[in-house]
C-alpha cells in the first residue's frame, strides 16, 4: 500500500464500552497502523453513557436531582474502571481519572444549573451530550499510548466547525476543511495517531454543538472526506450489514458490499446500519466506506460501493439484496368523495402533521383522488390524527371528508435491491412470495428510484412476511 494513504477508523460505542473492548480496539489500531501510515481514529461516547447523560440533563430540568449522585458515581466507575484494568503507568492512569472526573464534575455543575434554571436550552443539552465522546477519548488516547502507540487525544471542537443549530448541526465544510487539515495533518507527518471525539463539533464562537442521529459515524465521514482520506471503516459490534435481521431469520447473512443507494434506503426502513446522513460526505468525496466488526476483525465486513452502472444490474441473479421492517407503526387515512379534484389537500394534510413534529415514512395515495394514506409512528398516531381532524373541520362538518381514522399497529416490511431497477417482475415475485405466506399486505408503495419496495402489514405478520421475502435472497 502507498505510504501516504490516509485512513480514519470509527470505533462506536459497544466498541470502547469495557476494558475488554478497549484493548480489542487498541490491537486494531496497532495492527493496522502497520499498513497506514496515517490514521485518524474517531470514537463514540463508551456504550449507555450519552443515553444516561441526557437523562440526567432531562430530569434535571423537571427539577429532579434526587438521581445525579447516583449517575456521577456510574460515570465515575464505568470510566475509572477501565482505567484502572488497562493503563499500566501509574501516572497516566491517575492523570487521565482526574480529565475524566473534571468532565464529571462539569457534567454535575450543567444538571444543577438545569435543575435551577428548569428548562434544558438545545445548547445545554449538546454541552451534557459532548461529555461522554470527551471522556472516552481521553481514556482511549490513554490506553493507546500504554500500550505503545504514538497517539494524541484531541476534541473534534478544535477543527469540525458548524451552525449553531444545536442537537442536529451542519458543518461549514469549509472552514471544517481548513482547520482538519492545518490541526491533523502535522501530527499524522510526525508519525502520530489522533483520536479524536466523534459526535460533536463547535461554532465559529466555540460553542460544542453535536451533529445530530449517527453523528459519530458522521464525524468519521466528515474528517475523511476534508482531509481527504482514502477509506473510512466504521467498526461496530457486527460482522457489516445483514441481509435481514438475525433475530427473525436465523440464516441471515452479512453483505459483502451493497452500493450507497441501498444502504440509504435500509438505514432509513429502520435496518440498524450507518445512518444515511452520514454517507454523503463520503460519497462526494469519492471516497471507499467500510463497515467491520470490532470483536471480530478478520471478518472483511460490508464495503460500500458507488452506485455505478455496473452494478446497477444483479449478479449471479441476486436481484433483492436485503429485507427489513420498522414495527410500532400506524396507518392513518383520509377519505372523503368531496376530495376529488380539490387542490391542497395534500398540503394541507401534511402540513398539520408536520405540526406534530412526526416524520412519515410511507406515503400512498389511490388515483382516484378520494383517499391518501399514509405510516406514522404508533407513539404520535393520536397526536397526528387530532391536528388532521382540526385541520380538516370544516370539511369533515360537511362531509367533503368522510373520516380521518388509523389502523392498529403494523408494520413496514421493505425490500431492497439495485438490482430491481433492470429487473422486470420484482413486485409480482415480491406479493407472489407474500400470498404464499398468507402475510396480508396493506398499503404498497415504491420511490421512484425503484432500488425498494415497501408494504405494510399487520404487526402479527412481521416476521412472517420478514422470513417468506428472504427466500427472495440468492443464497
């Protein structure tokens, strides 16, 4: 391999969650290290530590501190223990406890100030959220440099440069550029690894913002995207991404490589794999994406692919690559005979949902124009259907509109596949499949890219419908 190819590595959460894990990933770094000469490592907050951090914030903001002893003492043990299993040298072990306890500290002095003010601001919760990436960086710089590594802890909020929209900012590639490669690339010249926190960056201002859902993933993609970097391997705690869910059907298999279009369509059908956000830097960028198992490293992973013509078409007849399902949904419908014709419905329909603040992740509409249906997350189904019906009065008074109602709960079953987009018959082998298992369908509905199709069905059908369409998979 050239000696000047540049690689960054993300390690999640379950990856850095225990002293066990540390080590692993140490070795990793090591190991790889030999055939890289310059590495970037970006690491998540240790597993369960962002979610106890933001529960704390939240209670706190109720007024409720009775539990921040008790979360200070967790902190401390789950980080001091890891400390205490794997850093060997005495003073960099007790140097790097009192970084982390500093953290701690300030984590208490944020909640206390939360409790008092009674409200959590977007801005507060993205300086508790920060806490956990700044304290596992440090404990993972630490163990790396016990174990003989050249490696140096840095705070993402020193070069990933945002907006301040707090909870879901948007870098400034461009000043993101300027200070990632002025910040890293002198230490990678000289031989040393930066570890650096995933997760968060900072506005102009210095205020730590955090990116958002999969934002360490994103941070990877970021940084290796302005370096620029020549491959990004996100290690997590599966062998890459599954050809369904293991826990319904147990020959499930793990792709080899699955193109970017199909992996944004699983992530956004609920598929538990890097979140599609996260793919774009790197896809502009040109850049190779990689997805490996920390517990198993020999494993080659998943290896994402551009969407290139020639894998628009399937090999060895593989035509439907993987199958998922988001449960807890749904179905809300709209329909009324006084709809025919009648321009904005549809506008308006969505804008009262918008209201709610609930995102729609199916959409179906008959030609006829008299109904349009459409998934919402069972948690916001009520909440949803009283902004239709106060959206809709006047047309429900007069009964333009029959009825707004909703389905108990179902499910969205999605096959994915490039492959389907040159392959006449998908959809009749897909209900072909479906009728044979008696699983009954819904609502049906398919993007335009035709790389999916999506169906609903009732929630006892899921893994049912979720077993009979994997038989679809070439094995």
């Amino acid at each position: 391999m050239p000696e000047q190819q540049t690689l960054v590595m993300k390690f999640g959460g379950t990856s850095v969650g225990s002293a066990e894990a540390l080590v692993n990933a140490v070795q990793i770094i090591r190991d790889t290290k030999k055939d890289w000469a310059r590495m970037v490592v970006v690491t998540s907050a240790m597993s369960g530590v962002t979610n106890l951090l933001l529960d704390s914030a939240t209670l706190a903001a109720q007024g409720t501190v009775d539990s921040l002893a008790s979360t200070e003492s967790t902190l401390r043990e789950k980080h001091f223990a890891s400390a205490d299993a794997v850093i060997k040298d005495a003073a960099l072990r007790e140097a790097t406890k009192a970084e982390i306890n500093k953290l701690i500290l300030s984590f208490v002095d944020l909640c206390k100030a939360i409790a008092v003010l009674g409200e959590a601001s977007p801005r507060a919760m993205d300086a508790v959220a920060s806490i956990g990436e700044r304290m596992s960086v440090r404990l993972l710089a630490a163990v790396g440099n016990d174990a003989g590594l050249s490696a140096r802890g840095i705070e993402s909020t020193e070069f990933v440069v945002t907006n301040a929209h707090y909870q879901s900012a948007h870098p400034d590639f461009k000043a993101t550029t300027e200070k990632t490669r002025r910040i890293l690339n002198p230490l990678m010249d000289a031989g040393i690894i930066p570890i650096t926190t995933g997760f968060i960056g900072a506005t102009p201002e210095g205020a730590i913002t955090t990116l958002g859902r999969g934002g360490s993933d994103y941070s990877a993609a970021i940084i290796g995207a302005v370096l620029p970097a020549d491959d990004v391997w996100i290690w997590t705690d599966v062998d890459g991404i599954m050809t369904t869910d293991p826990r319904i059907v147990k020959d499930a298999k793990t792709l080899s490589q699955i193109t970017y279009s199909e992996v944004a369509e699983l992530a956004y059908y609920g598929a538990k794999v890097i979140h599609p956000k996260t793919i774009r830097p790197v896809v502009d960028a040109g850049i190779g994406l990689r997805i490996c198992n920390t517990f198993n490293p020999s494993h080659p992973g998943t290896r994402l692919i551009a969407n290139v013509p020639s894998d628009l078409h399937p090999r060895n007849g593989q035509v439907v690559k993987a199958v998922t399902a988001i449960r807890n949904q749904r179905l809300v419908t709209i329909e009324g005979r006084g709809m025919l014709g009648v321009p904005g419905v549809a506008a308006r329909a969505f804008g009262a949902v918008a209201s709610t603040k609930t995102s729609v992740p199916l959409i179906t509409q008959a030609s006829s124009e008299q109904s349009i249906c459409f998934a919402v997350p069972s948690e916001s189904a009520a909440s949803v259907i009283d902004a239709l019906q106060l959206a809709f009065v006047h047309e429900i008074e007069d009964e333009d509109i029959d009825r707004v109602w909703m389905t108990e709960d179902v499910s969205i079953i999605t096959v994915v596949g490039v492959g389907m987009r040159h392959t006449p018959g998908v959809a009749g082998q897909v209900f072909s499949q479906l009728g044979k298992s008696k699983a009954n369908v819904l609502a049906i509905a398919q993007g335009s890219s035709e790389v999916s199709i999506s169906m609903v069905v009732a929630a006892a059908d899921t893994d049912l419908a979720v077993q009979c369409l994997h038989e679809l998979i070439v094995k």
